[in-house]
C-alpha cells in the first residue's frame, strides 16, 4: 500500500521535534547518523502499523459485500424472524406466564390455608421483579415486560386479599381499600420515577377498576377525582398527552357505570339507587380536566390535543351531567342544565381571557349554550321559549365575535335556522316571537358585517342567510299581526323599512329585499285583494301601491342622474 508524501512528511516532522527536544544541539557527524537511525525505525514502525489498518479497512468491505452478495434476499426475512423471536414471543411469553401465576393465586386448595397462598403468591412476584431488575441491562425489553406484568400481579394479589374471593384473607373491607389504596399511590409515584406513560396509564385503570370493584359509591368517585388530579399532574409535569386523554375516558366511563348500577360486576342494569352527590364529584372532574387549557405551557400546547381534550371534557360533562339529571334530579332538570351551561361558559371565557384559546373557548360555549338552549326548553312553554332562544342566539354571535370564533358563528347560524323553521312549520304564528326573530336575524347580519375583519371570516354567506330569514319572518308576521285586508298595506310599510334601511346603511341587500317585498305586495293585490276587497279599500291599497312604486321610480331617476353629473364634472 503506497504512502503519500504528506503522511511521511508530518510524521518526520513529529520525528525531528522529538528528536531536537532530546538531542538539541546534533553537530557531530555520529549524533547525525544516530538521529537517523532512530528516524528509520520509526517510519518503519509508523508505516507497519498504517499498511495493517489500511488492509484491514479495505478487506473488511470485500467481506461484508460478499456475504451481502450471498444472502441478498434473506435479510428482510431475518429481521422479521428476529421481531418475533424476540420480542413477540417475550411478550406472549410473560402474559401466558403471568396468567399462569394468577390462576395458580385464584385456585382454592383445600388443604393449604389462604393466607399461606397468599404468601406464596406474593413471592411469585418478588421473582418477578428479580428477574426484571437481572435482565434490566441485558434484556430491557423483557426487564420492562416482567415489570409492568409483576405490578399488576402485585395489585391482583392484593385485591384478593378481601375482593374477589370466596375465603378472604382479609375481611375488614376498609383495611382492604386502604391497603390498595396506599399501592395504587406507589405504583403512580414509581411510574413517574422511572418517567412511563404506559405504566401511567395502567395506573389510572386500575384506579376506575378498583372504584367499580369498592362497591363503595363514596370511595369510586373519590378514587375518580384522585384519578383525574393524577392525570392533570402528570400532563403539567411530563406533558404526557395520551394518557392523560386515556385518564379523561376512563373516569368519565367509570361514573357512567356507577350510576348505571354497575353492571360489569354481574348486577341488573339499571339506575343506581341513590345519587350519592354524582353532581359534585362530576364538576370536579371537569374542572380538573379543564385546568391544563388555563395553564398549558406556550410550547407544551397543541391544537390538536387542545381541541380532544375539550371536546371530550365538554361531552362526558354534558352527557353524564344530563344522565344524572334526568336520573335523580327531574324535578330541577332545568337547574341542573343552567349550572352545567354557567361551567362549562366560565371556563370559555377563562381560556379565551387568560390563553385565547380558540378551541377552547369554542367548544366551551357551544356545550355551555347547548346546556342553555335545554333549560329554556324546560323552563318555559311554547311560544314563549322561541323569544328566549332567540335573544340567545343573539348572544351567541355577540360571544362568537368576542371569541373571534368561526365555529360559533357557523353552528349558531345553523340552529338559529334549524329553529326558526321548526316554528314556521309547527307552531302557530305569534307576534312577539314575529317580532324578536325579526329584530335578531337583522341585529345578527348586522354584527357580521361591521365585525368581519375580527373573525377572519368570510360571512357573507351567512349574513345572507340571517338576512332572507328576517325577510320571510317580517312578511309571515306582518300577515298574520293584522286582518287579511290590511296585510299588502303592512307589507307595503316593510318595502318602505328596506329602503330605509339601505339608505341608511347604504347596502344593496337591503334594496334586495324591498324588490321582493314588493314582489309579494304585486302577487297579493292581483291573486287574493282584487278579488277580496270591497271597492274602499281596493281603491286605498291600488293608489298607495301606485304611488309607492311612483315614488322608489323617481328615487333611482334622481340617483341615475346624480351618478351621470358627478361623472360629467369629474371627467
């Protein structure tokens, strides 16, 4: 293997400082064949040394190409081969172990008191966590294996010490809870040391299970709020999301299992018998779900988890919270749904205020006024409630436009409609429900327009639909608000109010909606009032129509000819 001459050069170098260091004054011609020698050997030493590293990397290659050339097809199928030798089978392996050593616990032996199969058991999984901690190093994959699989053998031990089983070690039900209590608050402290989301998780599964398991509705829900205070506290600290998104599930299932008499443990499905306060323990889960939206760190905060999070808060709320409602508190159903609304709103505007979080915020205020629109239902008969939900729709653009929420406008728009077309189709005409869904619908398209800018959103579409609904409820009113003579004359006043109101706003929508007023009056006065109208009153609606329409024609004349001067001058 040849040696280039930069190589050479830099180790002489090296050579003659070292050499000049010893020797630094070589003028005799011995010391100079000394220096020599010395310099010989140890190029040749420096270059033996150089020419071995230099084989060795040029024929380590050559060999791994070869045996690539060998084998070119069995590589994935060797990968494959090693995943499920390895690690599925390691997986299989310690479950069907596991199972193995709870089974061996559950069995009865009839000559073996419980308390020594409980001892027994309780070294089973002493040696599972031995072997864990051996192969920490060597085998991790299977170490974490034996160790989550001994932590739930450790709890399943301990929960047949009074639970689940006929010959109870222990038979005072108090010493039990606390006993897998106090190991449930290790096993969450020991996944937060060794920093796993999955042991959290399995964490909080067995809290709901032991809830369910108490048959104590006291201690279920209470296990439940300590649940989600642990979930939130493992979400501020590691930001684990998906456990924390598990946690929510689980204690929101678990209370509706409770209150449905708790049927996994063989019992009839059916309402439990007494509410046990499930109100209070339920607005404390949700308020310790919707703390991580007020304090979630800037970098930590994601949209997408933000809007799981309050999406899944907001619907265990609303669901259980409806559940229980009807279920024990019928008879102040009404109440349970404004105090559900006022939570789930404060927390809406908490998050905008502090955050201005916009899902948040959001899907906040649609629960919160979803739980509204129901207690207005309740609280008041029809017509009536159509005024109420009127004017909340109201505030709910006013709420949108603070928000700067497209979502609360658009799912607004479409329950306004929703509503008023329901009252067209199946409710009698009232004038006051007339009136206010007039007075909203123009209020609404108002408010879009002047903030459109604030809501990044093109509302023109939706002001549109606002608009033709007060459009139609203005004309429905009106011919239902007076006699059937008097209806054109009072849809001639409308045709009026549009022009008025274009001219004050100067928005051509508005002249829009005069025409097909206008349009209307037409129909009515040739199809139904000529036919229908003593002679006065023919008279009375034919000159006014006249003169109206005469007077909105010389309007557009006079403005036409205003246009062509002012375009005159300025040309």
């Amino acid at each position: 293997m040849p040696v280039t001459t930069e190589v050479i050069d830099s180790i002489s170098g090296a050579m003659d400082e070292s050499i000049k260091s010893q020797q630094p004054e070589p003028n005799t011609l011995q010391r100079k064949i000394e220096m020599l020698e010395k310099r010989v050997l140890f190029l040749e030493n420096h270059l033996d040394i150089s020419m071995r590293e230099s084989v060795r990397t040029v024929s380590e290659p050559n060999r791994i190409s070869d045996t690539l050339a060998e084998t070119p097809s069995t590589g994935a199928a060797a990968s494959l081969e090693s995943k499920i030798g390895e690690f599925w089978l390691a997986r299989v392996g310690t479950l069907v172990l596991l199972l193995g050593v709870a089974f061996l616990v559950s069995y009865p032996f009839a000559s073996v008191p419980p308390a020594v199969t409980t001892l027994v058991a309780y070294l089973l999984v002493a040696g599972v966590f031995a072997l864990s901690r051996i192969w920490r190093v060597t085998l991790q994959h299977l170490s974490r294996l034996l160790f989550g699989g001994g932590l739930v053998l450790c709890y399943f031990v301990t929960l047949r010490l009074h639970f689940l089983n006929s010959t109870p070690v222990l038979t005072n039900q108090t010493i039990a809870l606390i006993a897998l209590t106090g190991l449930l608050v290790a096993f969450y402290l020991l996944s937060l040391k060794r920093g796993s989301e999955l042991l959290t998780g399995l964490t909080f599964f067995l809290c709901c299970a032991t809830g369910l398991i108490s048959e104590s509705s006291h201690y279920c829900q209470l296990m439940l709020v300590l649940t989600a205070a642990a979930g939130a506290f493992a979400l501020f600290r590691f930001s684990w999301q998906k456990s924390f998104i598990v946690c929510m599930i689980l204690v929101y299932v678990t209370h509706l299992l409770w209150m449905l008499n708790n049927p996994l443990l063989g019992r009839p499905l059916q309402i439990a018998s007494e509410h046990q306060n499930s109100l209070i323990y339920l607005f404390v889960y949700g308020a310790l779900f919707a703390l991580p939206t007020l304090f979630a760190k800037e970098n930590n905060r994601s949209e997408m988890f933000e809007l799981s999070l309050t999406f899944v808060n907001a619907t265990g709320m609303s669901v259980l919270a409806s559940l229980a409602g009807f279920m024990f508190h019928k008879p102040h159903l009404a109440i349970v749904y404004v105090v559900l609304a006022g939570f789930l709103l404060v927390f809406s505007m908490l998050n905008w205020g502090r955050n201005q979080s916009k899902y948040a915020s959001s899907i906040n205020a649609c629960f919160g006024y979803f739980g509204l629109s129901v207690a207005i239902f309740l609280q008041f008969d029809a017509p009536e409630y159509f005024i109420w939900l009127g004017w909340q729709s109201l505030l709910v653009v006013s709420n949108a436009v603070w928000f700067r929420s497209r979502l609360l406008v658009v799912v607004n728009s479409f329950i306004y409609l929703g509503i008023f077309l329901a009252y067209l189709q199946f409710f009698e005409s009232n004038n006051f429900v007339n009136l206010s869904y007039a007075i909203v619908a123009l209020i609404s398209a108002r408010l879009l327009n002047w903030q459109q800018q604030r809501l990044e959103l093109r509302t023109e579409k939706i002001r549109s639909a606002y608009l033709a609904s007060a459009f139609v409820i203005i004309l429905y009113g009106c011919s239902h608000a007076v006699p059937a003579p008097y209806v054109s004359l009072l849809w001639l006043v409308a045709t009026l109010f549009f022009f008025g109101m274009s001219l004050l706003l100067k928005k051509v929508k508005y002249r829009w909606m005069a025409f097909g007023t206008i349009l209307a009056v037409l129909f009515r006065v040739f199809l139904i009032d000529m036919a229908q109208l003593n002679a006065g009153l023919r008279i009375i609606l034919f000159l006014a129509v006249g003169s109206v329409l005469l007077g909105l024609s010389l309007l557009y004349a006079r403005h036409r000819k205003n246009t062509t001067v002012t375009a005159a001058t300025e040309n």
